[in-house]
C-alpha cells in the first residue's frame, strides 16, 4: 500500500533508486510529524486537566480542523482501505473530543474559580 501511494505522488518516471529514497523520506517525515503533533496533543491535554480554558480552544480548533481535513480526504476517495479506517476511526475520536470537552461539566470546570 505504501508503494502505491509514492508511486502515486511521485509518478512512474523513478527509478528503484528513486521510489526507495521517496518512501524513506515519507516514512522518516511521516514519523516526525506524528511525533511532535503527538507531543503537542499531550502538553495540550495536561494543561486542559489543568484547568485552563485556553487549552480547550487550541484542542477544538485542532480537532475542527482535523474533521475538516477528514472529510476532504474522504471526497477524493484516493486512499487505500488502511489510511480510510484509519481516518475514519481518527474522526470517530475527534468528534469524541468535542463532545466531552464541551459537556456541561467540562465547561464548569474549566471557568471554575481558582482559589488564589
């Protein structure tokens, strides 16, 4: 599956050389990227257990957007079976997200008052 996908991106004008080199490059970028917007979620997840509003709206604006980029990844319909459960169980969780971040408890608890 992965092969089809540099060889789509890329085009069939590499050569083994070539696609090797572009499939190393997804994969060690693919793995980066995972890894700090893994880490971006945790610190954002710590202070929303903190208690800090601010988090919840940096989590939602990041978990709307990623609805949004979902959805149009579902449209083009070019993705093989694995990345299509796989956004789908990632929308499944965002949507989660929302849902529990901004429950009437969730929003008493965050704009409760702190006792300085």
């Amino acid at each position: 599956q992965l092969d089809e996908l540099v060889e789509g991106s890329a085009g069939s004008d590499l050569s083994g050389a070539e696609l090797d080199a572009a499939r190393t490059g997804g994969i060690v970028g693919a793995v980066i990227g995972f890894l700090i917007f893994g880490v971006l979620w945790v610190v954002l997840a710590v202070f929303l257990r903190k208690g800090a509003n601010w988090a919840r709206i940096v989590l939602t604006v990041l978990a709307v957007l990623g609805l949004a980029l979902g959805v149009l990844g579902l449209l083009t319909g070019s993705q093989p079976a694995t990345l299509l459960i796989l956004g789908l169980v990632t929308m499944a969780l965002y949507v989660a997200l929302l849902v529990f971040m901004w429950r009437k408890e969730s929003t008493a608890y965050l704009t409760a008052p702190t006792g300085y």
